[in-house]
C-alpha cells in the first residue's frame, strides 16, 4: 500500500509517499516546494494572485509524482494561510477542480496534535523527561509540550515567520528597535500561555520540528563540525545552546544577501532566518532550556502514523 501525504504550508508544501507491505514502511518520495503562499498579503487576510497561482502549480506537480507512483491513500492537510485568508476556501475548491486533490483545512490545535504525533514517534521518550515542541510554519508556530506522554500544553499562535515579517515590515538587517517590538509581542502573545506553563513545568528539551529547525542543523552543523559528514537518514540531531546563541549573535547582524551566502542555508528560508531566531531566543530565555534536538519528522509524518494506526 503506497500513502501519499500533502503538507500545505505557508511557507512550503511538502510531499511524503510512503510504501506500506507488511510490517515494512519506508519513505519512496519526499519533496519540498517553496510556495510561500503568505508572502504579500497574509497580514490582510489575503493569498496574494501570484501565490495563489504558485500553490496551483505546485499541486499540479504534486498530483502528477502521486499518479506515477500510484498511490493507493491521498491525504492533503493545509494550515494557517488557508484557514486565516478569506480566499483559503477558493483556493482549496480551485485546486480540487485542477488537480483532483481534496485539501482538508485543519485547525491550529489539529495541526499542533499531528505535529506533536509525528514528534514522538521520531524522539525517543525518556521517563520524567518534559519536552517542549516547537514548529516555526510562516503563519502560525505551534508549541506542545509534554511529559511521560501526557501532554500539559498544546496550541497555535499567529507567530508565523512569514506573518511575523508582513506585520512588522522590519529593516534589513533587524533593527535594534525591530528586535525590541518583536520581543515586545512574543511576550504579549506567549507570556501568559506557554511561557505561564512551563514555569510551572520547566522543560528539559526543545524539540525543533521541521522547516527552520532543518535549515537551523545545516548551519550549525558547518559552523561547528564541519568535518563530519551528517547521514542523509539522519532523523534527529543535537544542537547544543552553546552553539545556538554563537549562531544567533552571528546571524542578526547580516543583511538577506549575506545570510543567503551562509554554509548550509536553505535560500528560500534566508529572508525568514533572523526572525524565526528571535523567536526561538525568546523561548530559550524565558524558559532557561539547555538542550535543543532537531527532528526532520512534523506534521506530515503525524499525519501518516495516525492513518497507520487506525489502518494497520
């Protein structure tokens, strides 16, 4: 049996395949399409023309790797930009008309119970270990935390890198000032909630799923070890705090020219670095975390265990 799971994010869609015979499941496709559906009007609860034509496009291509792999199970999730944008449902109809592919438009706190899913089945647990997921999309960030499999605290927040750079329209490299009126809204946005929680239940570890955090190892992992060679396979990965704070006082100060030339940065993700940095300093500092993973696996891959799970 061959899966095909569709992630519509704000930033990018991603395309999983995955081949199911027997007890054997491994992953035959995985793409990534940069379609950054928020670019130009998510703060005005728009999907701009030319984003909306790319999302079009990119499941045109998606719709055709699924044919040639023929893929027994579709499923198509989609998340902030189509579910805060008064033309996310336009867009959706349109899509199933070109391409055949029904997108279901999920709510921040499906998205962030799929995410903390595909977490788990990639991080080994540790017994009295508390761990705080952290998913940085371009319209919201999603934070799970959890111990022993219970999980304390679980939402989405319109804190999108792509949001966060349409709000504040911020100088290129940040500002002092942009970095003070972006901290100034993390707090008014999390004081009260995550970061309330995890004062009463400090958390261990940061888990960074996915897109930023991805882009976040590349760095970090030239930076400072450079020398190794990192598994393509390689689902999780340690970044210490010591190394974070070196990357981030290294990172703020350049402009998007200079950072599109760091070892390791995805380009498309150049331009959403620096803010997408003050946000996770902002979590470290407010929760005193010592120790940060990596994992590759999200909400795609929380989507893919659900399904195997009620279908095994």
């Amino acid at each position: 049996m061959r899966i095909a799971i569709i992630d519509c994010g704000t930033n990018t869609f991603n395309l999983l395949i995955a081949e199911k015979t027997g007890d054997d499941l491994k992953f035959i496709v995985e793409e990534k399409i940069p379609v950054k559906i928020g670019k130009g009007g998510i703060e005005n609860n728009i999907i701009v023309p030319e984003a909306y034509q790319r999302a079009i496009d990119a499941l045109t291509r998606y719709a055709e790797i699924i044919k040639k792999y023929s893929a027994d199970k579709v499923m198509a999730i989609s998340t902030s930009a189509f579910r805060s944008t008064d033309n996310g449902v336009d867009l959706k109809n349109d899509i199933l008309k070109k391409t055949g592919i029904d997108i279901q438009i999920i709510s921040g706190e499906q998205e962030a119970e799929y995410i903390y899913h595909g977490v788990i089945w990639a991080v080994p647990q540790e017994k009295d270990r508390t761990c705080l997921i952290m998913d940085i999309g371009g319209g919201s960030t999603e934070f799970i935390l959890y111990k022993n499999e219970e999980v304390l605290f679980k939402d989405s927040f319109l804190l999108g890198a792509s949001r966060l750079l349409e709000k504040f329209k911020p100088n290129d490299p940040l500002s002092i000032l942009d970095i003070k009126n972006y901290y100034d809204h993390f707090g008014k946005e999390l004081e009260e909630t995550i970061i309330k929680v995890c004062n009463n239940h400090p958390p261990d570890v940061l888990i960074g799923s996915s897109g930023f955090f991805d882009t976040l190892r590349q760095i970090t992992h030239y930076k400072f070890r450079g020398d190794e060679i990192i598994k393509a396979d390689q689902v999780n990965y340690e970044i210490s705090i010591v190394e974070f704070n070196s990357t981030y006082n290294f990172m703020l100060p350049l402009n998007i020219e200079e950072r599109m030339n760091i070892e390791g940065m995805t380009p498309f993700r150049a331009e959403m670095m620096g803010v997408s940095m003050l946000l996770v300093d902002y979590v470290i500092k407010k929760t005193g975390i010592k120790n940060i993973i990596n994992t590759s696996y999200a909400l795609k891959e929380g989507i893919l265990r659900e399904f195997l799970k009620n279908n095994p």
